[in-house]
C-alpha cells in the first residue's frame, strides 16, 4: 500500500536516479524542468494580464454608452 513518502525515501529515490541517469543527466533535466515551469507561469501572467485589460476595455466602453 503506497503511503506518504518520508524524508528518508525521497533520499533513496534521488540516490537512484543519480545513479541511473547520472549527475549531468538529472542536473539538465532541472534545469529544463524549472524553464518550463517559468514560461508556464509568464504564459498564465500574461493571459491574466490581457484578460484584465479586455475586462477594463469593456467597462469602459460601457460606461462611455451609458453617457451617450
């Protein structure tokens, strides 16, 4: 039955993936993974950013047509 994993299982699952791909491998692919996180979050800033724009554009125009 899969628990919770503790300090020392973490510790034994990265020892063998060291082992496995190899300090280089597993340093390459962080590296890849957090670029990854990084534009995943710009990608999600940016789209709350011209959602927010549109929302503000959209308020205005329809407060400009409520004066009219």
């Amino acid at each position: 039955m899969l628990g919770q994993l503790g300090a020392m299982e973490l510790l034994l699952i990265l020892v063998i993936v060291l082992l496995v791909f190899g300090v280089d491998r597993v340093g390459k692919l962080g590296r890849e993974l957090g670029e990854g996180v990084r534009g995943f979050r710009e990608g999600i800033e940016s789209e709350g950013a011209d959602a927010a724009a549109e929302t503000r554009e959209g308020i205005e125009s329809e407060g400009s047509e409520a004066e009219a």
